[in-house]
C-alpha cells in the first residue's frame, strides 16, 4: 500500500513540474510572439513572402506546443487509470 502512495506522489510531483514548465515556457513563447510581430510590423524590408513564412512559423510553434500539452495530459491519465 505504502508503494501506490508514494507513487502516487511521484506521479503527482512530475505532473505539476511539467504543467509549471509548460506555463513558463507559454509565457516565454507569448513574448516572443509579440516582439516577432512587432518585428513584422515595423519592418519595412521583409518581402511578404518572409512575413508569411515568419507567421507560419509561430502559428506551427502555437499548434505543437498545444498538442504536446494535450498529448502529456491524456498520457498522465491513462498512468494514472493503469497504476490506480
């Protein structure tokens, strides 16, 4: 019994970890974001060709970083169902 808890525990422990890890890197990737728009915008000699692409590029980066998010959660709950 005591060995379900402190798995239990552990598993708890490394959920948060990665859920804090994924909050401080959105909040970093928010900011970078931003600053490549304004880039974007203030830059008058990017072609429209490298604007689309540099937007393509953080659309993809927003879109992985939230399917990898969805994908650990759901991985965390079939541990969970497996273990508990």
């Amino acid at each position: 019994m005591e060995e379900r808890k402190i798995t239990r525990e552990f598993l708890e422990f490394h959920k948060r970890c990665f859920e804090n890890h994924m909050r401080t890197m959105t909040v970093l990737l928010e900011q970078t974001e931003k600053m490549l728009g304004l880039f974007l915008n203030e830059n008058s000699n990017l072609s429209e060709e490298g604007r689309k692409a540099i937007t393509e590029w953080i659309d993809r980066c927003r879109e992985g970083r939230h399917e990898f998010s969805r994908n650990a959660q759901e991985s965390y709950k079939k541990i969970e169902q497996t273990l508990f």
